[in-house]
C-alpha cells in the first residue's frame, strides 16, 4: 500500500467525515472506494485504450517505474509540440 496526501476544503472534509460515521468506513476507506470508482473503465473505448496500456507497460517490465514515467512525459510533450505545429 502506498501512502499519499490529500487536500480537501473544510466542506469536502465536513462531507467525508459524516459518510465514514454513518456507513462505519474510515475516511481512508472512502477515499480508496472512490479511487477505485472513478478509475474504473467507463466505456468500450476506454476499457480497450487502458488494455493496450497494460500491453505497453509488460513489454517494459524490468524498466523502473520512474524510468516509464519519465519515457511516458516525454511522449506526452512531444504529442503537444506535434498538435501546436499542426495548427
């Protein structure tokens, strides 16, 4: 498990809060459910885009994480530049 920091308003945080009392979850739990809500495939489209993904990242698997993040960003960039130059 992996440890991270998360910002709310005194509203979201007041919200959060009354829903770990009443359904007997911590904020922790709650915060995880939505992770794992919001990142669930929505469509086709993007069931398939996050399979070719996965099918992208195992042929890098003895690369780092960081090193795929890295190759990941740079890819993104070059995408932009590519998109700024069309125009």
């Amino acid at each position: 498990m992996k440890k991270t920091t998360v910002y709310l308003n005194d509203e979201e945080f007041k919200l959060l809060k009354k829903k770990a009392f009443l359904s007997n979850q911590s904020i922790a739990e709650l915060i995880r459910k939505g992770v794992r809500l919001i990142c669930t495939p929505s469509s086709p489209k993007e069931m398939e885009i996050l399979a070719a993904l996965e099918n992208i990242r195992s042929k890098f698997e003895n690369l780092p994480e960081r090193d795929i993040e890295e190759l990941v960003t740079e890819a993104k960039r070059a995408g932009r530049r590519a998109s700024k130059s069309r125009h």
